[in-house]
C-alpha cells in the first residue's frame, strides 16, 4: 500500500493541471490526505519487528540489461521520513488555499516534489533512487522561480546549480559502486565489501554530493537564499522535506555502502556539523528579515542531524532520523508563520518593522503558532525538538564528547536568535526606530481582525504543532521503529 504514495500523488499531481481551476486545490488536497492516510495506516498496522530491515515492497524489472529494477522497500527509518512528508504535504496544501495566480500549475509542481521525495524514501535500487533525487529539482525550480518573490529568479537558479553539483557528484559515486560490485540493489550492495582504497575517496564523494542538500557547511548558502526567494510553500517544502533527501540519502546510501571510508572521514563530517550548527545559528542572530533568520536556523538545526550521523552509535543515529522528522514539521510551521500568516497582512518581513506593531494582539492564534514552534526550535522538553537533539547528544558523547560541548554553545545561540524573532515579531510594544513606523503603514487597513487566520490556515498549523507534540511527548512511538533499522546499518562504532 504504501508504495501507492508515489502512484496517488503523481496522478494527482497530472489531474490538477487537467480539472478546472477551482478544483485544483481539492484535488492537491485530497491527493495529499490520502499519501498521509495510507502511510498512517502502514505505521499502526506493521509489527515494529517488520521493520528493522529494508523490506522489498515491489520490484519490478525496468532495464534487465544494466541490472535496473523497479524496486521499492520500507524499513523503520524510510517510514519515518515518508511519515513527515506527508504531514508536510497536507499542511502546505492548506497553507496554499488562496493561491490564485495560476492555481493548477502551482499545485502541479508543488504535488511533483511530493512525489518525488516519497519516491527517494522508498527506493531500493540505486539508479531509481538517483531518478527520483534529481527528480525533485525540475519542480521545485519552477516553484521557485514562478511564485517565488525576492530575487526569485537568483534564489531559484542559485539552488538548482547547488543542486546539480552535488548530483553530479552523486552520480559519479554511483557509477564506481555500480561497476566495481555489478549490482544497484542496495540490499546487496550494503553487503558488498568494496576495497579500502577505493572506500577512502569514493565514500567522501558520494557523501558530498548529498550533503550539500543537506545544507552543509560551507555548501549551506543556497538554503537561506531559497527559503527567502520560495513562496510559503516552496519554504515549508524545502525545510519540511527537501533538506532531508540529503540527509537520509547520506546515511542510507554513502555511509552503508562505503563504511571503512565513511570512518576514515567521520571526524570531518563532526568539524563540519559543529561549525555549521555554531555558524549558521550566529548569523542568524545579526539577521533583519524574519525568513532568513528561520533560514539560517534550518541549516543550524541540520547540523544536529550530521552531527548524530556522523557519531555512528545507534543512539546518535535514531536521533538524527528523529531530528530529520521533528524539524521537518517544526521549519515547516515557523515558514507558514512567517510568510503566510505574517507577511500576506502586514507585508513585510523586516522585524525591525513588525517590532511597532503588536502582532500578538492583532493575530492572537498566529503569535500561539509561533510560540509552539519557537518553543520546539529551541528544545524545550515537551517538544520534538528536545527529544532529537538530546538523543543525538548523549550518543554522540561517547565518540565526540568536546563536540558535544561546543554544541551547547550553538544550542545558546538558537535559543538566543529564536527569542529575539519572537520577541520583535510579536510581543514589541513599542516602535523602535522609523522602520517599525514605516511597517505599520503596511497593514490592511481592511482585514477583519476577528476572523484573520483562515480556517486552512489554522488546521495546517495544528497539524504542525501536534506533530511536533506527540513526538516530543512519546518519542518511542517513532524511536521504537527507527532504532531496530538502524541497528542493521554495517556502520556503527
């Protein structure tokens, strides 16, 4: 069932560009309602047992003569990831109901990039998994470069070409695989024992190539930049989702396939990680508009993610897949925030400008929403984000302990530029300066302030916040699948 994910929503994604206009939106939304729905109920109803190995779902033979199949498998930590893309979808669809300029090709390539993350998740042979990776960039270009605003057409090209340099990368680490074991299977190339010499620079390679989605440090600026240039979909999609192809693609892929070499270059991997989560969260504390700062914070909390990846022990592991969920919905619910329910009725994003303004008193449920996500962002306990990141760091501190110390200082900055964001966003009684003057001036004057969040608005955000809830509150619900996957990983120290 859950391979009908892809089936359902690149057939949804056709059919929005064929039904008239005011169906189009129906038509994502359902589309998406029902990705979720089939991926819930695989969740409830496989034995957590059934999950601890990459488990053949379908295969079918698609170019016998190069050894290519159609083939798709689950395990634990590919459920995990379906699971956050199709919360993400469903809450960006509902983020995107009143999209009026070209509403049926905005939703087309928005459902394209859906379909093409589920496709990652779930593939099992390396050439389709490539397919479906560089599949996602076609659409969210257009998204981008469309629909987009600040500097849209740079944003989008900005993040194509990143995107592309790192494929080609990827694709040469694929070709030394394919040829040195003759198979694409990953199943058969995880037990494969490639030589040393050829592990010790195939494996950087490979793992380059999709750690620059992952946003690493210094591959990381095309993050910020196209968070900014999307529009609110393409944000929530980019954080929400797209970021994780990297991730997971790292552990699945590059880390199971060349371990011997991915030990050689763990320690570089952490260096990175550190300099990236320390970095990214320092800039963000010096930033003016409101996206950037979530922005920067996306490639701060990503991070974390390479950080637990690149400890290798079981514990730091699941915490990076967990991480990857919990700051899939949180980066998700903090774009629709800013630049659906803040910008769309004061039209700005300067938080100098939203200072003068008291948005808590005017957009009482958005100033709610923000605080839950910014609550999650920084760990608090209660929250996804407390549970990832506090996973990754005691399993990272048997193989890293002075990272893990470094971290916290990282862990200070979030906290430091999150509260700044809220503070100016929403609870800034008075104007500081000419600009919060200037900013007021923005605000329709005509919105009905007792009904101003949509009802899509609230139900996306709700979705979001109770996500990020029930995980931080009872995150053995999904630790009791990730952890049995990844103890079948040939990597762990």
């Amino acid at each position: 069932m859950i391979a009908w994910t892809i089936y359902i929503t690149v057939a949804g994604a056709v059919l929005s560009l064929l039904v008239p206009r005011v169906v189009a939106r129906w038509m994502a939304l359902l589309t998406t309602i029902a990705g979720l729905a089939l991926t819930l109920v695989m969740f409830v109803r496989t034995p957590i047992e059934n999950l601890a190995h990459f488990t053949t779902i379908v295969r079918v033979p698609w170019v016998p003569a190069l050894g290519m199949n159609y083939h798709l498998a689950i395990d634990g930590v590919s459920l995990t990831m379906v699971l956050v893309t199709g919360i993400s979808a469903v809450s960006t669809v509902l983020f995107s109901w009143d999209v009026e300029d070209r509403q049926n090709e905005f939703f087309f390539w928005l459902l394209l990039v859906v379909g093409g993350c589920y496709g990652v998740f779930l593939s099992a042979d390396l050439f389709l998994f490539f397919v479906f990776y560089e599949l996602v960039i076609v659409p969210k270009y257009f998204l981008i470069a469309i629909f987009g605003s600040t500097n849209k057409e740079y944003g989008a090209m900005k993040l194509t070409l990143y995107s592309f340099f790192g494929g080609m990368f990827v694709f040469v680490g694929i070709l030394v695989a394919y040829v040195t074991a003759g198979s694409l299977d990953l199943g058969q190339l995880s037990e494969f024992q490639f030589p040393p010499h050829l592990q010790t620079w195939a494996f950087p390679v490979l793992f380059l190539g999709f750690a620059v989605l992952a946003g690493i440090w210094p591959l990381h600026t095309w993050a910020p930049t196209g968070h900014v240039a999307a529009p609110t979909a393409g944000s929530m999609l980019l954080a929400g989702i797209v970021m994780k192809l990297g991730s997971y693609a790292g552990l699945r892929v590059a880390m199971n396939l060349f371990p011997q070499g991915f030990q050689m270059w763990s320690k570089w991997i952490v260096v990175l990680a550190v300099i990236g989560i320390i970095y990214a969260a320092a800039v963000a504390l010096r930033q003016g508009d409101l996206k950037f700062v979530i922005g920067y914070s996306s490639v701060s909390h990503m991070g974390f993610v390479l950080l637990g990846l690149a400890a290798a022990t079981s514990l730091s592991v699941s915490g990076a897949v967990l991480q990857m969920f919990s700051h899939g919905v949180i980066a998700a619910l903090l774009f629709a925030v800013a630049g659906r329910m803040i910008y769309r009725r004061t039209h700005t994003r300067e938080l100098d400008a939203l200072a003068g303004m008291n948005l808590s008193r005017i957009l009482p449920f958005a100033a709610f929403a923000f605080v839950i996500a910014s609550a999650a962002s920084m760990g608090i306990p209660g929250f996804s984000g407390f549970a990832a990141e506090i996973t990754i760091l005691i399993g990272a501190w048997k193989t890293y302990p002075v990272a893990v110390w470094i971290t916290g200082a990282g862990m200070v900055l979030v906290a430091a530029f999150t509260l700044r964001a809220l503070k100016q966003s929403f609870f800034a009684d008075k104007p500081e300066g000419v600009r919060a003057q200037e900013g007021r001036v923005a605000l329709d004057p005509d919105w009905n302030e007792q009904d101003s969040i949509t009802v899509a608005e609230k139900c996306g955000a709700c979705l979001l916040m109770f996500a990020t809830l029930a995980v931080g509150i009872y995150p053995k619900l999904l630790l009791d699948r990730i952890m049995p996957a990844v103890e079948t990983m040939r990597f762990l120290k």
